[in-house]
C-alpha cells in the first residue's frame, strides 16, 4: 500500500523519526494506527457504558445487591480488557 501525505504531515513524521522517539517513519504511522484503533475502542465502550446507564434510568429501582455490583464490575473490566 502507498500512502501520500501532505507537506505538514512529511515534515511531522521526520521530526518524530529525528528525534529518535522512533526508528523509521513505519513505525511512526503504525503507533497513530494504533492509537486510532484504541480510540475506536474507547468509543464503543463509552458507547456500551451510555447504553447501560439508559437502562438503568429506564429499569426498575430498587437497591443493588452486593452481587448485582460485583456483576457490574465483572463486566466493566471485561469490556476494557482487564483479567479479571
């Protein structure tokens, strides 16, 4: 794959490779695809945690059992990718 990129981009490549952050302009476009991926991923559980507090203002009210927080929990590490 060729990738073009503009003057300001070029130049922002070779100041990070210069600067020895990195080793080669191919590693400077994989950390961004790699920080775009993450960001992507914060996204869609931002989005999931959005959706879960709808349900919640939506769902019936009644105190939460230590099991119902513990479940809750489980499923926020789970979503972010923490071992459990």
């Amino acid at each position: 794959m060729n990738v073009v990129l503009t003057a300001r981009h070029e130049r922002f490549v070779a100041n990070k490779v210069k600067s020895g952050a990195y080793a080669s302009a191919e590693e400077v476009i994989n950390e961004g695809l790699r920080l775009l991926e993450a960001e992507d991923a914060r996204h869609r559980r931002m989005a999931w945690l959005g959706r879960e507090i709808e349900k919640g203002f939506i769902g019936p009210t009644k105190p939460w059992s230590r099991r119902a927080v513990n479940r809750v929990r489980r499923l926020v590490r789970e979503r972010n990718g923490v071992a459990t």
